[in-house]
C-alpha cells in the first residue's frame, strides 16, 4: 500500500498545470512508496481555482492560501503563484510543518531567499525548487559527462535563454498573465525569469560562479499597468548579457531576452573542455551534441547522441518507452517530482533545494547590481 502525500497547490497558471499533471502521472512510471493526492487547489478566483480543479482532480478548492495552510489534511504545499508571494507562503508552510516546493526563482532577491531557507532548515521540512530543466534526460547525460571527466579540464560555459513575447509596446503590464512585466511582482525581468534556469543548469553541471560583469536593457520604457490603469514605468529587464568567472576557472557568457523575434523559448548551452565538448537545444531536447578530440582525426566531428536508451545507459529513460522513441518538456517534472518521493523515502533531501536555489539568486542578485554600477561583481556566499 502507498503512502499517500497531499498536496495543496497555490496558483493554478501555466506551472499548476504542469506540476499537477506530473503528480498524476508520476506513479504511472516509477515504482515508488509515495503517491501523490491532489488534495487541494487554491486560489483567489473561486470560479476559476474550481475549473481548474475540476479538471486536473483536486479534491477541494480554497480562496485563502492560509487556510490551505491551517488545514491538517495537507502534508506539501506547491507555490505556483508570483514571486512577491513566494515568502510570506513558503515561511508560514514551513512554520506549519508543510514540506514547501516552491517555483523558480526561489525569491524577489538573496534576502528574502535567506530567509526562506532558514525557515525550511529550522523546521526541517523537505523543501525544493522547480528548476526541472535538471531533469531532462540529455542534460543529465551532459552533467554526467562532465563529472566523469569525459571532456576533461572545463574552459568555456555558454548558454542563451530567448523569447519574443514582449516587444509589441502595446503589450500591458501587471495582473494574471502579465505579472512577470511587473517590477512589483516579478522582482527583475529576464533575469529572474529566462536567465535564472541557465544559471542554475551552469552551477549544477560546471560549478559555482564567483564573479559577473553584465548589462541590461528595458527597450520599453513604459507600459500601461492593467491593475491601476496608468501608464508606468516599466522596471523589469527585458535583456540581459552576462560575463562570468567560475570557482573552477573556466569562463561563463550568458544572454537572455524577450526581445528576439522568431524564438518563443529557445534555451542552449554549451560546454568546451580539453577533451571535447557538449551541447544541447530545447528545442530537440532529447538529443545531445558531443564532439570528442580522442576519435581518429580522419572521422573527428560533433555526433549526435539520442538520448532514448532504455537499458540504464540515459538517465530516466528505462521508466519510459523503448529505444528511439523520445519524450518531452512535461517529462522533466515528473522526473522532478520522481526525485522528491525517492528523497522522501530515502530520508534525503533533493536539489536544487532552497539553499541551493539561493546560490542562484545571488548571481540573480549579482547580476543586476553589475548591470546597474557597469563594473565587474564579486557574487555574494552570504
């Protein structure tokens, strides 16, 4: 018999959709002691927080999140809202004894990030961040390469995150949809948003990051705010560019935009070290590109791994269907919430945890301090 672990989802937008569908889709594929239990959906807008619990098999709806909190049936509570929420929520779940699971990123900034670990860690709840382009099968396979030395001593770590969803200055800011335009709510803009899931992928496969030297723009200037009104200022970035310095000595360029037409969300990266080189592409997520300097010179070029073998080889993939056939960007949060249960059954905690996450958000932090003062930053370990 399963243990059953309830959830309480707070927010019910594009992550409670894809978060709620890796709750039920999870023991499908993975032999585990937990099942998840869609216990309870919550949300300010009772029509709305009741279709969508309707339709993904919430038990209950609530319209306060501390009372979803406050409820004793409730063992994790699943923060899906905007940031300027993230706080006040994840404080009082964890106060409450609530394991706290918590979307990306982490904070408005380092401080209140801070903060929330220290309320997880005193309490000593599991805790964890959706950053599950981790679990995408070839980008596990890549962290894997690196850890083994397969591309030897790391020089270079490249990645872009870019949209175009924004540059019509017609577009509002502010409100359901549009909270990621708003200072207020979102805390930065790309940054936060598009950059923070590079930057977590790059400390994760190649080590912290010690220094940025970075610059931003906001292309337009101001926007009609659909809470007030009026015409605002906009406060958020909407590019970013960043160089960077590893702990290990290699070297770091990032860039992400919403203002890239013709991408709607094309996140790469790539990795050179002494002895070859990776690279992956969201938008073929399930291939990996390696280029190894150890293959005969006559035949030496990138090759093309397909990440789809079921036999132990790729990571996840034997939980899954046969050779050849892939999967896709849905999979990586049941691969997340997989990783959970198993740290909950292995009494072990999962990363990226809070603390994990923090470290980031004070590049986040870093980032937008050396963007503003136009000089090199050292990234806080505060």
């Amino acid at each position: 018999m399963k243990k059953p672990l309830n959830i309480g989802m707070i927010g019910y937008g594009f992550m409670g959709r894809a978060h709620s569908n890796a709750y039920r889709k999870v023991n499908h594929f993975f032999a585990l002691e937990y099942q998840p239990v869609l216990k309870a959906a919550c949300g300010r807008n009772a029509a709305d927080v009741r279709k969508f619990a309707d339709t993904w098999g919430y038990e209950s709806v609530e319209t306060d999140w501390r009372r979803l909190i406050d409820r004793a049936d409730i063992d994790a509570i699943d923060i899906c809202v905007p940031n300027n929420l993230h706080r006040e929520i994840a404080i009082a779940a964890a106060q409450a004894g609530k394991m706290v699971l918590c979307e990306k990123p982490l904070a408005m900034n380092s401080a209140d990030g801070l903060v929330m670990c220290q309320a997880v860690e005193q309490a000593k709840v599991p805790n964890m961040v959706w950053y599950n382009y981790r679990r995408v099968p070839a980008v596990s396979l890549a962290k894997t390469m690196v850890e083994q030395g397969q591309l030897g001593r790391v020089f270079h770590y490249r990645a872009n995150f870019l949209q175009d969803w924004t540059i019509s200055s017609d577009l509002p800011q502010g409100g359901t949809g549009l909270w990621r335009l708003d200072v207020q709510a979102a805390g930065s803009g790309v940054t936060g948003d598009l950059l923070a899931h590079c930057l977590d992928t790059a400390i994760w496969i190649n080590g912290s990051i010690t220094e940025v030297c970075a610059m931003t723009e906001t292309f337009v200037k101001e926007r009609l705010h659909t809470l007030t009104g009026k015409v605002e200022p906009v406060g958020i970035d909407d590019a970013c560019a960043v160089l960077c310095r590893f702990e290990n000595g290699s070297l770091g360029l990032f860039e992400s935009t919403r203002y890239a037409r013709g991408h709607k969300a094309l996140y790469t990266f790539e990795v050179n070290g002494e002895k070859g080189s990776v690279s992956w592409d969201l938008h073929d997520l399930h291939r990996l590109g390696y280029f190894s300097h150890a293959d005969e010179s006559a035949t030496r070029g990138w090759r093309s791994i397909h990440v789809t073998d079921h036999g132990g080889d790729h990571p996840y993939m034997d939980h899954w269907w046969v050779p050849g056939l892939q999967i896709g960007y849905e999979h990586s949060f049941v691969h997340q919430v997989a990783d959970f249960l198993q740290g909950l059954q292995d009494g072990m905690p999962v990363g990226p945890t809070f603390r994990d996450a923090l470290e980031t958000q004070q590049v986040c932090d870093a980032i937008l301090e050396s963007a503003a003062q136009k000089c090199w930053v050292a990234v806080s370990r505060a």
